[in-house]
C-alpha cells in the first residue's frame, strides 16, 4: 500500500489552483469551501507570505470574504478580512460593512413602511432587537426576497385588515 504525501505547501497550491479555477466555471459554492479549507490550513501565519505567493489577492481569507462577498454575505466578510492587511482587502473590508449597513438600512425602512404587518415590535429593528424568532424569521425572509414586505401590505390592504380584527389568521 503506497503513503499519501500529505505536504502541506502542495494542499496549499493546490486549493488556491481549485479556487480559480472553480470561479472560472461558476461554482462559486464549491470555490468559497475550498477557501475555507485553506483558511483552515493556517499556513498564512507559519510561512512567510513570499514562500506560498506574492499575491495579496491570494491570500486565503481575501479569497474567502470575496467568496462571502459575493454571495451578498457582507458580515461575513468584513469578519473574514479582520487583520488582513493590503489595499484590497481594506477596501472589500469596507465596503462589505458599508453594504451591510444599507441592508439593514433598507430592511428596517421596509419594515417600517409595511404600517400594521406582522412582526411589529417595539425597538431597534434588526435581528438584534428584540430576539423574537418571529422577527428573526420575518427579517431573513426579507433578506432573501425584498419585495415580500411590498407584497404583503398590498394583501393586508386589499383585505382591509386592520391589525385590531381577529379574521386575518395570523
């Protein structure tokens, strides 16, 4: 039975080839796993940078908040980019919060202007409000479908429900 070299440099090589090429094609799932996998590899902080590449674009966790990035998950990669240093990684570093903030922004706008939806509480807006799991659940459904808030006022309209009535079977 033969051994399996497992060097660690040639993990390495061998994800970030996996990255771009899985970008190439399209799988971008399958590109933001591999950049996990090489986050969790470590070597960023136990080899010098010069060893494993030149390239501040391929340092692991910039490839990994691009991934977050763009799958819209903008905390994730600002998260991701903490202590990661070069030009392009303060700039998707900030702008990632920065969209994250206009998200929230335009969820707790859209919450506001539904007038009488379900899911209206007091306080803050957001998923760290009030921590009901209905408003958690009301604002990951927002999230992912923005027009779902337009939608049902224009339902609760038409049925001229009021919110006081108990015939809305919510």
């Amino acid at each position: 039975m033969s051994t399996i070299n497992l060097d660690p440099l040639k993990i390495y090589r061998e994800l970030e080839q996996a990255i771009y090429e899985l970008n190439i094609r399209g799988l971008f799932k399958s590109a933001q796993w591999a950049a996990e996998q090489l986050v969790g590899l470590g070597l960023e902080e136990g080899l010098e940078r010069t060893s494993i590449t030149t390239s501040e674009e391929n340092h692991p966790k910039y490839l990994l908040a691009r991934s977050h990035f763009n799958f819209k998950e903008y905390l994730r990669a600002f998260q991701t980019l903490k202590g990661v240093g070069g030009r392009k990684a303060l700039f998707l570093r900030n702008y990632s919060l920065y969209l994250a903030g206009e998200r929230k922004k335009e969820e707790e706008r859209l919450s506001r202007s539904v007038g009488g939806g379900i899911g209206r509480g007091g306080g803050g807006g957001g998923l760290g409000g009030s921590g009901s799991l209905l408003q958690e659940t009301i604002a990951v459904t927002t999230s992912r479908n923005p027009y779902l808030s337009q939608v049902e006022s224009e339902l609760l309209a038409g049925m001229n429900w009021d919110g006081g009535r108990g015939g809305g079977g919510r």
